[in-house]
C-alpha cells in the first residue's frame, strides 16, 4: 500500500524540519492501515520497530510518499516493511528518508494473541 502526506509547520521540530516522533506516528498509522486492509475484521497493536534511523532532514512543505509491504508472516504476527521516500520543495526527485520494519500481532478481546486468518502472499 503506499499513501502521502504533506509535512506542515506544526510538524517540525526546534530546528524547522520534521520532528521524528511525528515521523514514527505516520509509519506506525501506515502500516497499522494495510494490516487492517489486510486481515479485515482483526484486532491488532504494534510490537516492535527496527532500526530507527532517520537519513535525511525532511524540509517543511515536503511531499512524504509512505511504502509499506508485508515481509513475514508468523501464526499471530505480520511485519511489513516500511520506506518513506521525501520530494522536497522544487527538488527534482525525491530520496529514501527513512527505512524500518513494524510488527503487529493479532490479539483478541481479552488482549491475548490471536492466530491470523489467512496467508498473505509475500513474494
């Protein structure tokens, strides 16, 4: 699934380009969205993020481009892949800004892990 979002001024950090947590709390949404499109109808919360690192300052009124891909696929758990990719204002193209793994189980009412439907195909 990919979506976009336009990073604002009440987005920035001290220093005028994204605050990272903001960045987080997009990636988190993103992929937490496709795993619901994904497995419609299940429950699910965040488990684990890998390798935080952000590599590049993203500038106020950039365009952010969210790529997000199922990579694993446990009984209870699904992690996707997430690249976020940055066109600044009047740049010519755009670059990786930031690059993770997100994992989500699948819990019921009781908050207990919960086996996943079906199968993805993760190619």
């Amino acid at each position: 699934m990919e979506t976009y979002t336009l990073v604002r001024p009440e987005h920035l950090n001290h220093y005028g380009y994204l605050f990272g947590g903001v960045l987080l709390k997009w990636i988190d949404e993103c992929a937490f969205l496709t795993a619901a499109k994904n497995f419609r109808g299940v429950s699910f919360v965040t488990v684990a993020m890998d390798k935080i690192v952000f590599k590049h300052q993203v500038a106020n009124g950039s365009v952010l481009r969210f790529k997000v891909e199922p990579v694993k696929q446990g009984t209870t758990s699904i992690t996707y892949e997430v690249k976020v990719f940055g066109d600044a204002p009047c740049a010519e193209r755009e670059q990786e800004v930031f690059s993770t793994n997100i994992t989500f189980v699948s819990i019921d009412k009781n908050g207990r892990p919960t086996p996943l439907p079906h199968k993805l195909d993760i190619s």
